[in-house]
C-alpha cells in the first residue's frame, strides 16, 4: 500500500502538507444525479476532501461527465433528440444536483462539448499512443452483432448492436445484464461470451467480425500488486480477480462507432472510438488533471513527474472497468500515473429497490434539495451515514425524516444555547478555549480522523464524533465553554455540514474554512448576525414531490 499523507494531532500544525488530486469516475449524461450517486461516490470524495483540507493538504478536485457512452445515443434516440445536446443538457442538470447538496469540485467540465473537446481529444490521443508505443496494445478480431434497426444506408458502425443496445444474460451469474457490464456481480464481457443476447431496439440478424484494440499488461501480478497499493477492499479485489482469472491481464479500450472520440490505427476495418469503461474512462481523469494545471507551469498531477497524491472513487459496477481499465491504462505506458487510491462502494437502494428512471423509482438530489426550509447540512449527515460502504444500505423516507429531525433538533440546540451564552457578552470580549473540554476534542478528532482515513475510508462512520460532541455539551455552558465548543464542532462537522460550520468559524472571526491547526486560536471579534441551521423539521409527505419530479 503506498503511504498516504500524514494527519496531524488537533491544534497542530502540519509539517508536510501534501498534494492530494481527487478524481471520481464520471457520471454518464443520459439524465440526472438521484441521491444513490450522490450518497455514493461523490459525496464520500466531497468529505474526504474538507478533511484532508482541513489537516493543512492542498487538495484539488475534478469531474466530468461522459457525452459519449452508448446509452446517451440510446435516450437521444428514443426521444429523437441530437445526442451532444442531450449530454451537455444533462451536465447542466447534474451539477446543479449536486452543488445543490453541497458537493463542489474545483473543475466539473463536460468535455465533449465546445472548446473542451480539443482538450479531451489531445489527452486522449496522448495516451493511446503512449500505449501503442509502449507494445501494449494488440489487435483482435471479435464478433459482434448486428441488428435489423437501420437500412442499407445506415453506416456499418451503427449497425452493431452493442452497449445500450445490447440485452443478454450475464455468462458468470446468470443476471440479467447488457451493454459489456453485469451489474450484478461485476463481469465484463463481450456480446459473442453473453448468453440470450438480443436487441433492444430490433432484431439480431447476423455476427461478424469487427477489429478493436485491446490493452494487454505484461508481467505477472502487475494489475494485482497495483490494487494492493491502491488499498482496494477485498470484496472488490475478489471482482477483479475472477476477471484476470478469466480473462486474463486484457481489456477492450476501443468499440466500433461514429459518436466518441476516435483513434486511428491501420488495423481497424471500422471507426473505432474510445471505450468508456477503459481508455476513455482514464482519458475523463487525465482531462481533469490537464485542466488544473494549465497555464501554471506545473505537470498534470497524473504526470510520472508528478508527485501528487491520486485518489478516484466509484460504485461496484465500476470494479472491472477501474481496477482493469484504468488502473491497466495507466500501467501499460510510461506518461501517465496509476491512481494512489481507489474506493468503491456498493448500491444505495431505495425502499428496498434500485433507482430506477424508467419506473419513476428516483429522488433527484436537486428535487430533494428544493424541500423548502430543508437544512443541506442535516441532509448531508444522514446520507453520510447510510453511505453503502461495507454493503449495499436502503433510503427508506420514513426513516430520512425521523433520522433528519432528530439531528436536527439536537444539533440545532447545542448551536443555539453555545451563540447564545457568546452572544450575550460585551462587544470584544476575548474568548479562549478550555484545555480540559480540548482533550475530548483531540480524541473524538482523531477517532473521526480513523474514520476518513484514505487507508480504510468509512464516511458512514464520520458522524460519530460529530454527535458525541454534541452529546458532551453541557445545559448550560459558561462563555469558555461555549466558545471551544463551537470551534471543536467547526472543525468536525466541517466535511459534513459545510454552510453551518463556515459561518460559525466567519462569526467567531476567523477567516477560510475550519483549520484543525486553528482549534485553540482565541478571537474577540463578532462578524455579522449570529449563524443558525437553516431548516426546520420534515414530514414524509414533503418528499413526495422529490419523488414526482422526473428528469
């Protein structure tokens, strides 16, 4: 496992503030971001990065979203809408979803449209040749179907009925699948290994023989020892390893099609696009890192000169695509890095089922997010604790609410009675924290700090300490008391509850975010009104319009 950045102890400076590069796998843009992608990966990676902010690192983050996955064509094409438009519609939609529950990167670009796209094309290519250069590219003829769905003018691309099109029975569970992917058990497969497979959209006329390329990894164990350095969890290794077992140290990276980024090779007997869940996937990351460091003179932070510290996340169904695509992407040239970490997370189901749009089975994040007088914050806390991190979890309303008021009253209270008591005294009246209320602090910051550690990441667990805190609270603090509370709750509840602890910091008269090393600095200075939870309580039945709203 490579070494990650240290944490500091509470009040302490850090002595070797590190570079820490977050990268998510994209989300594709054939419609919203519901709360199972929110309380996924992105909310995981938007706390992970206030707590590595606040022990001092210097963190950057990047997203994208994914306009040329299949079954973006496949909605466009239903609704009869240009697919580039549709994509890019989308990416609007879905950063509003989730900057509206507080998750925020510092690039979220959709790369295939506008003066983006010279910039995706560029790293793509980039790497690809890297690859090709590097003898780790074979080429190989695979059958693949094709449908009755065009005419003898549609181009022989898009005849293939792969991707969305595509509907089979996994070969390795039994699952219902499609596309390359079961999202069952995890397996990649091609059309020709898939069991029952027929057309969404027509008929399965013939099978022929289309040449990809394919990435191949050398040497024993390479993609192995490279998950055991990027601190996968074994549930998720045990995915990857059935694959190579498979399949071996091998993934497609290019698929036949008009709509993608292409890549040339005399080899090809048709266009050949990127792949999205292998080269271009990694191309989203290596876009993300070129962005952030242009027109600084320094190297993408996936540059082998680099020396940033490289996290991504995603869900289960991701496992092959990451752990093989991606990960063997960046093994199989000399240009680009492999990710220092890699997290996974299983399915957030909803009243017991997965998110479905076509069922209307769905809570946009933005639809929940406008519950009037909802407290983001509190929100954010209870998605953080259902987070499937060991299993899959269930978002069950009832339980939302009755978890969400219950925070919310408590946590509300201690605020409350803490401004209060500061608030009461003479304009410029110095406050300091107390040393004894400090050692609890110091040990609930470390236990939170277990807890988010980029070793064995387990944000469900994050609010412990943030309840403990507030559980510790006296009835009636005196004005020292009240002062090191709110500065200790600033700084825990900073990842998770953003807008509340920002201003209690502003107000007490500090500046920035919440800084672990600030947690004793003293202040007599006021700014502004006195800050309170914006929110109140919920009934289930207010979330009854989250559930209505369609995409």
């Amino acid at each position: 496992m490579s070494r990650s950045p240290p944490i500091s102890p509470i009040d302490v400076a850090n002595p070797h503030p590190a570079d820490v590069y977050i990268s998510p796998v994209n989300l594709t843009a054939n419609g919203r971001a519901h709360l199972g992608h929110a309380a996924g990966p992105f909310l995981r990676m938007d706390v992970l990065q206030r707590h590595l902010k606040r022990a001092g690192h210097h963190v950057r983050s990047g997203l994208t979203t994914d306009g040329f996955e299949n079954h973006v064509l496949v909605r466009a094409a239903r609704e009869n809408i240009d697919p580039s438009d549709m994509a890019h519609g989308f990416h609007v939609k879905i950063l509003d979803d989730l900057a509206s529950v507080g998750i925020v990167f510092d690039h979220f670009d959709d790369p295939a449209h506008g003066s983006n796209l010279q910039r995706f094309a560029d790293v793509s290519n980039a790497l690809m040749d890297a690859l090709y250069a590097a003898g780790s590219l074979h080429f190989r003829a695979v059958r693949l179907p094709m449908d009755d769905a065009g005419s003898a003018a549609t181009p022989k691309e898009e005849r293939f009925c792969i991707g969305g099109w595509l509907s089979a029975t996994c070969p390795v569970c039994g699952a219902s699948a499609g596309s390359f992917f079961c999202e069952q058990c995890g397996h990649h497969f091609e059309p020709d290994e898939a069991l029952k497979p027929v057309s969404r959209r027509g008929r399965i006329v013939e099978w022929t023989d289309n040449i990809s390329a394919y990435l191949s990894i050398s040497g024993t164990d390479r993609l192995l020892r490279t998950w055991h350095d990027a601190a996968v969890e074994s549930t998720f290794l045990e995915i990857g390893k059935r694959y190579i077992a498979r399949k071996g140290q091998q993934i497609r990276v290019t698929v036949p099609g008009l709509h993608g980024l292409a890549w040339n090779s005399r080899h090809f007997n048709t266009r050949q696009i990127l792949f999205s869940y292998s080269s271009l996937l990694y191309a989203h990351s290596l876009y993300c890192g070129d962005k952030d460091t242009a027109g600084s003179g320094k190297p993408s932070p996936f540059s082998r000169d680099s020396d940033a510290f490289l996290v991504s996340a995603t869900g289960i169904d991701n496992t092959v695509p990451m752990l093989v695509g991606v990960a063997g992407c960046a093994l199989g040239q000399n240009s680009f890095r492999p990710f220092d970490r890699i997290f996974f997370n299983h399915f957030l189901r909803l009243n017991g089922s997965k998110f479905s749009t076509s069922r209307a089975h769905v809570i946009w994040a933005g639809a929940i997010a406008r519950t009037p007088n909802l407290s983001i914050d509190v929100l954010r806390v209870y998605l953080s604790e259902i987070c499937p991190e060991d299993t899959e979890t269930n978002l069950v309303p009832g339980q939302l609410v009755d978890r969400y008021n219950a925070l919310l009253d408590k946590i509300s209270a201690a605020i409350d009675r803490c401004t209060a008591c500061i608030n009461a005294m003479p304009a410029l009246t110095e406050c300091s924290v107390d040393g004894t209320i400090m050692t609890t602090l110091d040990r609930l910051y470390g236990k939170q700090c277990a807890a988010l550690s980029l070793d064995n990441l387990r944000v469900s667990r994050a609010s412990r300490s943030v309840v403990e805190w507030v559980d510790y609270l006296d009835a009636t603090p005196d004005l020292q008391t009240a002062y090191t509370w709110l500065m200790g709750f600033s700084i825990l509840a900073w990842p998770l509850m953003p807008r509340i602890t920002e201003a209690l910091w502003h107000w007490l008269g500090h500046d920035g975010h919440p800084l672990a090393a600030c947690a004793s600095t003293p202040s007599s200075q006021r700014s502004g009104p006195v800050p309170k939870i914006e929110g109140r309580r919920l009934a289930t039945v207010e979330l009854s319009k989250a559930f209505q709203e369609r995409s």
